[in-house]
C-alpha cells in the first residue's frame, strides 16, 4: 500500500511540474527531497516535465533542490531538449547557463 501511495504522489510531483503548480512540487519536495531525482517509466525526471511545459521559476526551483539539468531520459533527451522541442527558448536557456554551456 505504502509503494502505491508513493508512486501515487512521486506523479503527483510529475503533474505539478508539468503545469507549473509550485505551490504543490514545494510541498512534495519537502514531504521527500529524493523525489527530485524520480523518474517515469520513459526515464523521464520532475525537470524534463518543468521544462516541456515551459515553467521558468519550476525549473530553477528543482534545480536550486538538486534536480540535474543535464539528466537523460531513456532515449537520450536532457530537460534543454524538452525545452527546445516546446520552443521555450528561455527556459532552454537557462538550463544551458546551468549546465555551463555543455549538457551533451
């Protein structure tokens, strides 16, 4: 019961990403800092989610909690590569700032 309960919230942090709740990714974060580094099916982290929805300030956020610009989902895609794809071009930007200008 308790494995669910934690899948169950870890995509709850997933879904916050991805609209760009921080209200509820603070929350969870705080409840579990680890999930910061949690990972879907297709590889993919809280911040690969941040930034394909383009959230600037979410991004920052989960980078200031230790989350890792340069992570690669399953097929090989960093959090700059969701944010390039969605043309969020200053969310991208900040990531390869982050990255100090190399996340390949």
């Amino acid at each position: 019961m308790e494995e669910v309960q934690t899948m169950s919230r870890s995509r709850m942090l997933m879904t916050a990403c991805q609209s760009g709740d921080i209200e509820t990714a603070k929350r969870l974060l705080s409840e579990k800092p680890q999930w910061v580094a949690t990972t879907d099916k297709a590889g993919l982290q809280p911040i690969h989610y941040a930034a394909q929805g383009g959230h600037l300030e979410m991004v920052s956020f989960l980078l200031a909690a230790g989350a890792r610009a340069e992570a690669l989902t399953i097929d090989g895609k960093n959090a700059m590569d969701f944010a390039l794809i969605n043309n969020h071009m200053n969310v991208a930007n900040a990531l390869w700032v982050e990255a100090g200008g190399s996340l390949h």
